[in-house]
C-alpha cells in the first residue's frame, strides 16, 4: 500500500479526474431521468399534494 502513488505514473492524473467528473455527470443525469420515468416522479407527487402552489 506503501507505493500505492505508483498508479499516477501508469495513468495521467488530468485525463482520470476529467473522466471521472465526466462519468459521475452522466450517471447522475441517467439516475435522474430513470428517477423522473418511475413512479416515484417527485413532480407530479408535489403536483397532487398541492405543492405546485408554493
């Protein structure tokens, strides 16, 4: 675990943060929109409570 660091000589630090953000916005997009398709769709459940009044 001590040469753990190693890891950033094989791979570029810049390209895997940009990755990662990249891969982490877009599974948050589909999670989103996988979200709202369902049943548990949080605009219309405020709608039919009356929260869309607020």
């Amino acid at each position: 675990m001590s040469k753990f660091y190693k890891i950033w000589l094989i791979f570029d630090p810049r390209r895997v943060f940009v990755a990662q953000g990249v891969f982490l916005f877009l599974l948050a997009a589909m999670i989103h929109l996988v979200v709202l398709s369902n049943g548990i769709n949080w605009f219309q459940t405020a709608a039919a409570a009356g929260g869309a009044g607020m």
